[in-house]
C-alpha cells in the first residue's frame, strides 16, 4: 500500500515540472489588429507596423485608464513579420500576438515592387496569422496609413476594420482578399488577384463618376472618416501592377462565382430622360454562366450569360416606365446595354492592359486539358485569355418597380 | 495445547442457545439476567395466572416499543378471562408464535414483541405487539417534481412495503426478508417481481446481503455501501430514491429493490448511468416535454463538468478561438487581478463548494446568513477587491447552477469530482489535455458494471430495450423492458402480438 502510493505521488510529480509550457496569461499578450509592411531603402529589409488594440478601452467593466488611447501603432524594421515582433519587444510591454490580425496592409510602393510575395512566405508559414486576414494595399505607406486611420465610430480598432472590410464586401466594391485566395491565385498562375485598395490621402476628386466609379481617395466626400476602401488592386504573380474602380470590381464579382456580393445599388441611365439616371437594386439568383469553347489554333470562345433581376427603387425624371409597356422594354433594354457595354470596357481592359482576368475563369478551362502539363503549354494566361472572343450577355429575367408603381404625377401637383 | 482446545470447544457449546425450560423460575431467572432487568428500565414483565389452566404465566416485553393497549387486549386479558385447552385457544392474536430456546426469545423481545412464559410448558410463546415510532409519510424533498405523487418513503419497512403495494397490484410481487447484522438485526426486504426479476442478478443479491460482516447495519445509506461492488470508484452503481413511483417503475422493468427500516428510501439495483441521470417527472410529462426536459439537463451535465474547464484551455493556451470583443473584454478584466487564471477559477469553485457544504449543515435559523455571505464572496465585492475577473463570476455561476440540475445526490458527487479533475488537466496543456482527460474519464466510466450491467448499457453496448436513454419514446411505442438487466419476460405490452 505505502509503495503503490509512492509510486503514484513519483508518477504525479513530473507534471508539475512540465505543466503549462506554452500556457500563456491573455495580459500578457498585445493583441496586432493591423499589420503593415513598407518597403526601405535597403533591399531584404522593411518597416513593419503594428496597431495593437488596447483591451482596456472600450470595455464596460473596467473602471478608469479610459485616458489610454484605443490602439497602438507603432513601426520597427525587420526583415519578416515574426521576427519584427521580437524586435519591437523592445518598446512594446506584452508579448506581440498576431492571432487576431485582420488586415495586412502592403503600401502600393512595395505591392508594385515585385517583393511582396517574399514577406507573403511567412504568413504561411506561421501558425499565428490566419488564411482569412484580408490584404489591403495602401496608396500611402502603410505606417502613415495607420497612424491615420481614426474611426469616429468605432472604439475598437478591430470592430472598425471587420465591420468597414464586412460591410464593404458585401456591397462589392472592394473584393475578398484573403490570403488563402492570395496564394491559391498566385501558385495557379493563372488569374489575377484582387487586394482592397484603400487610402487616407484625398487625391483629385473625380466629379464625373457616378455611385462606384471611384477607386480610393477620389470620393467627393464631406466628414466621415479620412479612409477610404474602394476599389481594388490588381496582383498579377505576386506583383500589382494596376487598379480597378469600384465598379470594375462589383463587375468581378458578377463574373466571379467564387465571390458573394449581398448587395449591389447603383444607377443606370434613363432612356427616354437622358439627364436623368435611375437607381436599381441589383440581384443576382444564380452563378453566371460560363461557356468556354477552347480553340487550339484560333481563338477561344468565352460565351458569359448572367441571368439577373433588378427592382426599381427609383425614377427621378418621373417617367412611367411601369405601366407603359414600350418604355417598360426600353428601360429593360437600356439596362441590359449598359451593363454589356461596362463589362467590354473592363473584358477589353483586361485583355489588353494586364493580359489576364481578375474573374476565375481558368476554373472553367481546365476540363479540356487531361494533363497539367498541356494546360501548362496551351497557357491561359499569356496565349488563351488575351486572345480569347469574349461574349457577354447580361439577361434580365425579371424587372420589378418596388411597392408603388406610379410616381408623382407632376402635372397634377404643380397646377 | 489441549486447553486451546478445549477452550474452543467450550466457546462452541456456549453459542448453543439454551431451550426453554420447563420450570417457570428458571426461564424467569434466565431471561432476566439476559436483559439485565432491574438496571434496564423499559425492561418490563408482568406475572398472572392463566384462567384457563391456572398455571402461573410471565409476560416479558420492552414496555418502549410495544402497544401497552395491545398488550392488554390481546395477551392480559384473554388470560385473565377466557377459557380453553391450550394457550393457542386463548390468545387469538395474529402472530403468535412458538419459541424454544433463548436466542430466539431475545430476538423477539429485541424486534417488539412479546414472549409468554408458562409454568409446567416448554415452549414460550411471542405474540406481536410492536409499535415502533416513525415519521408519518412526508412529501419527497429531495427529488422534487412537478407533476407525479407526492409522497414519499417513510422510515418504516412495513410503511414502505405498502406504499409499493399500493401501487402494483401483482400476485408475483415478492417482498423476500433478510437480516443483516450480527448483534442487532436488521430486518432487510429484497422486493421484486419474480416473474420478471433476472434469477442470477438476485441471486447476487441475496449472497451480498449474506456476505456483510458487521454488528449493525443500521440503514439503506450504509447498506448501499456494503454491497456495492467498487467501494473507491468515482460512481456510484447503486440508485436510491425516496419516490414509491419510481420505485415501482423500476420494479416494473424487472429491477430488484432493497427496503429496510430507518432509511425513507429504497436502493434500486443493477442501474446505468442512465437510471442516475433520468428525473421520474420525464415519464410524467408529455412526450416531448419530457425529453426537452432532459435536453436541458443534457446540456447542464455537459456545462457544469466542462465550462470552467473549457474557458481555463481556451484563455490560457487557444485565445485565437475567442471572438476578439471577447477577448479583448477578458483581457481587460484580467490587468488588475493578480492571480493566473486557473488560479481565480479554483477560488471561486472552491468558494462555491464552501458555500453549498455549509449551506447543507447550517442550523436553519441561520439559513439566510449563507444567501448573504454567499453572495458578497461569488459576486461584486470579490471582482471589486481585484482577487478575481467577472467574467469568472459568470462561469463559476453557470457551472454551479447547472450542477443542480444534476439531481440525484451521489452522481451529483461524481461530477463535481470530475469538474476538478477537468479543471487541472486543462490547466496543464489545454483542450488536448482535457479532452485527454475526458477520454480517460469515460473509458473509466464504461468500465464500471453495476450488478453485471455496463454502465452505459442500452446504448453501449446495445441491448433490446426501449432505448430510454438520452430521450425516451412515446410510452405507448415501448414494447421492451430493458434487455440489459435481462428480465425473464422481455415483452412490456402483454396483448399485442
């Protein structure tokens, strides 16, 4: 009896040695909300920026320390994320966890540089930054855009940007830009990537744009906050090398069924009231159709129908489009045109400018080749696509006016 | 070496117990100095003469537990009045019995009963006139409900044997006695149904119930302890209720129940996990119900073993799981405390379990003191005091209330044991140890058989049963009884086909 309990205290006394080893207290930890990376004049060597939320603004329990600001940005050269951490130990009290990072924000100077997928290596490699962190390119360097970055709203530096990226997305004009997307679209080397384009600066307004024919920093804006996400910048092998609008990116998603948007609101033109626009919602019930008739000695077929609806949420020039079965076909025509007309310029602007698209659609080719070496050979990107005849078709399949149908009749009311 | 032996042999001839004797005298004489009368005050003997044979009798009886009235009407007087040949003719009582020797006149004299002793006879006589105090039948206070009866087991065998008969009306309902205990016996009441009952586990039974070695058993609770299997396990194999419903219920599926005096309950035997963790008030509600009913339960057992727990594995080494409002909230409340956080979850689990121990063995005008010191120490004065989060306030809150919902009192036991447990070794390497653990902990489980049962029997392993495990079906789509204890008679619905 004395001996069985000897030998079980010496059993139970090495856990006591070992116990809790990567065991860690959640204060001792400085939570990055925000990363940023910028290129330096030295070659292999970059400016990180961490934005480290405060855990103790923002939160009811806590009496007192509200003077404490509710995020910490501070910046340290290194030559990757992980090790940068360490470094910045030096100034920084807790230990710096990148667990919950949501963003990580490339300044377009690095993005354009080509050395982007060098530091993209350590975040797949590390078990502490997540496949869902979004990647954002800032027009500035990516220090001052988050030294900038001062939500009116929002506290807490993370709900601002998981709410700002959240909301944002759905409405398409900034894309889904997860690191996963980025490494599955950069390895398969064949499409184009699409990052969140965003900005503190104020560029030239542009005045002429209509609801999302903006990229960020040229929304004719007033209050609200300095940052802009619009738009969105285009990777192509791990490099960028351009931009799309607002529009040309909720076109994306329209072409890309991998890609959800809940919600698209825009304006089309009237046709019988050329001063005038009206607002739609636009919706989406099924993926679009993507018919690739590949050719290997002349061009590729790329027939696209998209199948969708809108609902008339507004007739300024206070025509009757509902009731009058002409105007009703015209409108729907009208609407039909210009969708096709703006998705050609974007086809064409892919085609010629960046010689691939941003839309997926190597997905739909790759059934007619039995290995991957043909399709390897036959090369989407740089023989296939460029060359391709592409054919959209946008086809409204039902067209509703909302819960009135006529509009103020002007006549009558101004007598 | 011989006077060893013949030593033993003399000890030997002593146990003989010494038979009546014919003479009045020395019965009188003998029996008075077995229970030291003149020094053992309710000791009593009353001397008459018989008027039918004119002989002199002695009455001995202890005047505390027996009937003064009956006494009288049924031994005194007769003697004193009626005429007859024999004794028999004259006391007419419902139980009278011959005796002829000592030890069973002790015995019952000891049980309550009355023993005649007649000059010129050799056979005494013990008639019943026992009347033991008890409780009268109160309301079932520990294993509350809603719906159902209310009564509850008393503290009287006999009391107890009625209420049960009361609700079964069956021929082959067997009440078997048995006594326990080698100085003061016990009268012990195996109850079945022995056209159901599985011969084996009785049989079990009865040989447990013969293998105690002790002087006194005094009730079912110590009872419990002697015949269970694993006296160390962290269950318990035994089910004791104080509910004469659940009791027939579960002598209606072929279980076998222990009754005895002093104890207001009955031990139910072989039972599962399942017995432990189903309320009567489940049968006693709607279909559905009563399986929501266990639903919530579910949920409270799975809670109060994990909850404190989980958040010690998942703060300390996985706080990329948490949501980082949360999170954040967490960390916030955790910069002033000083203490690591398995450390505040201990403290209020330990202060918690002070609470509830006291809180049982508090003189009851002293009751309400526990709602107010309870209140300061699990509450906002403990977080203002920094000595914990309050975020542990709510944990250690969850984790106590649904520990209540755990109902019955020794499997309530068990999992506040294996909350502690669970609660270290998730504080040792997180969710893969707790889950570790946890494995360990029922594999452990499973292993325990009560009365040959598995555990977990019907589930796993599968039995013909009605499946009245987690949820229960309809009571009128049960046909089976449950397989695992094999009844003789598997069918429950006797006409259909």
């Amino acid at each position: 009896m004395r001996l069985k309990t000897i030998i079980l205290i010496i059993m139970l006394i090495p856990l006591f040695l070992v116990g809790c080893y990567d065991k860690k207290e959640l204060e001792q930890q400085a939570y990055v909300v925000a990363i940023g990376v910028d290129k330096t004049d030295e070659k292999g060597l970059y400016k990180f920026t961490f934005q480290i939320a405060n855990p103790e603004v923002g939160s009811a329990i806590v009496g007192g320390g509200s003077q404490e600001e509710p995020k910490e940005t501070v910046s340290i050269k290194g030559s990757d994320i992980l090790t940068a951490t360490n470094t910045a130990n030096s100034f920084v009290s807790r230990e710096i966890t990148l667990d919950h990072t949501k963003v990580l924000i490339a300044s377009e100077e690095l993005a354009r540089s080509g050395d982007f997928i060098r530091i993209m290596q350590s975040t797949a490699r590390t078990t502490q930054i997540r496949r869902g962190v979004q990647i954002l390119v800032s027009k500035e360097d990516a220090s001052e855009f988050l030294q900038n970055i001062n939500p009116k709203m929002e506290t807490r530096p993370h709900k601002y940007y998981q709410l700002i990226l959240d909301r944002a997305k759905e409405t398409g004009i900034i894309p889904e830009a997860e690191i996963h997307r980025f490494f599955q679209i950069t390895e398969g080397d064949a499409d184009l990537f699409l990052a969140i384009y965003a900005t503190n600066k104020k560029a030239k307004e542009k005045d002429d744009g209509y609801e999302d024919e903006y990229v960020a920093g040229q929304l004719p804006k007033e209050g609200g906050n300095n940052s802009q996400f619009m738009g969105s910048a285009v990777f192509k092998e791990g490099k960028m090398i351009g931009t799309l609008d607002g529009q040309e990116t909720r076109l994306a998603h329209v072409f890309d069924p991998t890609l959800d948007m809940d919600d698209l609101l825009s304006t089309y033109p009237d046709p019988i009231k050329e001063e005038f626009r009206i607002g739609a919602d636009y919706s989406q019930k099924s993926s679009p159709e993507i018919n690739i008739e590949y050719n290997k000695n002349k061009p590729t077929k790329i027939n696209v129908r998209v199948p969708f609806q809108i609902e008339i949420i507004a007739i300024p020039s206070l025509v009757d489009y509902s009731q009058n079965k002409d105007n009703k076909e015209l409108l729907k025509k009208t609407i039909e045109e210009s969708l096709e007309k703006k998705s050609r310029e974007l086809i064409r602007k892919t085609q010629e400018e960046y010689k691939a698209e941003p839309f997926y659609w190597s997905l739909y080719i790759r059934k007619y080749f039995k290995t991957i070496e043909e399709y390897e050979e036959a090369d989407w990107n740089k023989n296939i696509y460029p060359n391709a005849e592409i054919n959209i078709n946008f086809d409204l399949e039902r067209l509703e006016f909302g819960k009135m149908l006529n509009d103020s009749n002007l006549t009558e009311v101004r007598d | 070496m011989f006077k060893f032996l013949k030593k033993v042999q003399q000890t030997d001839s002593k146990s003989e117990p010494e038979a009546v004797h014919t003479k009045l005298d020395k019965n009188a004489q003998h029996i008075k100095q077995l229970f030291s009368y003149g020094l053992n005050k309710d000791f009593t003997f009353r001397e008459l003469t018989a008027k039918y044979s004119q002989e002199k009798i002695e009455i001995y009886y202890y005047s505390s537990i027996v009937d003064a009235n009956k006494v009288y009407d049924a031994i005194v007087r007769p003697l004193l009045e009626s005429e007859g040949k024999q004794i028999r003719d004259v006391i007419v009582a419902e139980s009278v019995k011959e005796i002829t020797d000592f030890e069973q006149a002790t015995e019952h004299i000891n049980s309550g009963k009355a023993i005649i002793f007649e000059d010129g006879n050799n056979t005494a006589y013990s008639i019943d006139v026992a009347k033991f105090e008890y409780r009268g039948i109160g309301k079932a206070e520990n294993e509350s409900t809603i719906r159902g009866p209310q009564e509850a087991f008393t503290e009287s065998l006999n009391v107890n044997v009625s209420l049960i008969r009361k609700r079964m009306h069956d021929k082959q309902l067997v009440t078997e006695g048995k006594q326990v205990g080698a100085r003061s016996k016990s009268e012990v009441n195996i109850v079945y149904v022995k056209d159901l009952v599985n011969e084996e586990i009785l049989k079990s039974v009865r040989e447990r119930l013969d293998n105690i070695e002790a002087d006194n058993v005094r009730n079912l609770e110590l009872l419990e302890q002697f015949i269970e299997e694993r006296p160390y396990s962290l269950v318990p194999t035994v089910l004791f209720t104080e509910r004469p419903g659940n009791a027939t219920s579960y002598l209606e599926d072929g279980h076998i129940i222990i009754l005895m005096n002093n104890s207001a309950g009955c031990l139910i035997v072989p039972v599962t996990f399942w017995s432990f963790f189903h309320s009567p008030e489940d049968r006693y509600l709607r279909f559905l119900f009563g399986n929501f009913s266990r639903l919530v339960r579910m949920l409270a057992f799975y809670l109060t073993t994990m909850i404190s727990a989980t958040y010690i594995a998942i703060t300390n080494f996985h706080s990329a799981m948490l949501p980082p409002d949360l999170l954040l909230a967490i960390t916030a409340s955790r910069e002033r405390v000083p203490f690591p956080l398995i450390f505040e979850i201990l403290i209020m689990e330990i202060a918690f379990e002070l609470i509830r121990e006291a809180g049982i063995r508090i003189p009851n005008p002293l009751g309400p003191t526990i709602g107010i010191v309870g209140a300061l120490i699990l509450g906002q004065a403990a977080v203002q005091a920094n000595i914990i989060s309050p975020i542990i306030v709510i944990i250690t809150a969850v984790s106590g209330l649904t520990s209540f919902a755990v109902t019955d009192v020794s499997i309530n036991y068990s999992v506040r044991i294996t909350r502690f447990i669970f609660i270290f070794s998730a504080g040792f390497l997180g969710i893969f140890s707790l889950m570790g653990a946890f494995l360990a902990w029922f594999m452990y489980v499973a292993s325990i058989k009560s009365f040959g049962v598995p555990f977990f029997a019907p589930l796993s392993p599968s039995y013909r049963s009605p499946h009245d495990t987690l949820f229960r079906k309809a009571i009128r789509n049960e046909i089976w009884r449950p397989g695992q204890i094999k009844p003789k008679d598997i069918r429950k619905k006797a006409n259909s086909k």
